[in-house]
C-alpha cells in the first residue's frame, strides 16, 4: 500500500472544510486508499493550528473536532517514533519534518501545497506532490491494480 506524509495545512483544511480537494484527500485515508504516516511533531502541529483563536473562530472548530481526528490519526497511522535529522528544505528549515517523517516512515510520497517543499521535487526517492497530482496518481494507480487484477 502507497505511504504518504500530509503536511499540516492539508490536514487542517481536510478537517475543517467538508468538501474540496484536501477533504478527497483525507476522505481517500479514511477509506483505506493509502497509508498515512505521521509523527508526534506534526500531530502536536495540526493541534497547535486548530487551536489558534482566528481558526476556532472563522471555522467555528470545537474541541472535540480536533480530537477527533487525533484519534483517528493515532489509531490508523504510521507513527514514526524518532523521525530522522535531516536538512533538505534550505527555503524553510521547519519543513524538514515533513521529509525527515517520510523517510523515517517508508513514505514515498509527501502531499503538500507549501512552495518550499513543492520545490524540492524528489528526495531519496519521495517524491512531493500538490494533492491534485497525488489523487490523480491515486486514480491511476488503483485502475492499474484493478485491471491486473481482472
């Protein structure tokens, strides 16, 4: 099964919004299409997010939402334990735990709208794609498997 990383805005959009390209993605997740990986670091990121004031309030976020979707996160993903060191996003230093959380996970693939991983293209290879591209090769790959399988 495919491995992916999904960096925090598309988790938090996937949460909040009911519909839309990033709520595919997380809905894809849910229903057994791929693999999440994740790790403490970016779990403790997309609390830190929901919890912000101008989110609860423009989105009108309970608690319960959030944690919601912590414990389905932590029930169904990949928990990386340590993830590795690494230094591959000179753009933004931060997102390092995107690419270090994939490599740590066996993912070979980090979904992300953010520019500064987008540039990176490939990595050992992962490869960083924009979740449009991700669901399209999402859907590619299953008519692939479906039509060996026949």
């Amino acid at each position: 099964m495919i491995r992916v990383v999904i960096d925090t805005n598309n988790l938090v959009s996937g949460t909040i919004a009911k519909r839309g390209k990033s709520f595919e993605l997380l809905r894809a997740w849910r229903d057994g299409r791929f693999e999440l990986v994740t790790s403490q670091a970016l779990i403790a990121e997309f609390v830190e997010v929901m919890d912000r004031p101008r989110i609860q309030e423009k989105y009108h976020i309970e608690a319960d939402e959030v944690a919601e979707m912590v414990a389905l996160v932590l029930e169904r993903a990949i928990l990386v334990a340590e993830p590795l060191q690494v230094s591959v996003v000179t753009a933004d230093p931060k997102d390092d735990m995107f690419v270090a959380c994939a490599l740590s996970g066996g993912a070979k693939y980090i979904v992300s709208g953010n520019h500064h991983l987008l540039d990176v293209k490939r990595h050992k290879g992962i490869r960083l794609l924009t979740v449009a591209r991700f669901l399209r090769l999402l859907a590619r790959v299953e008519r692939f498997v479906a039509a060996r399988e026949k």
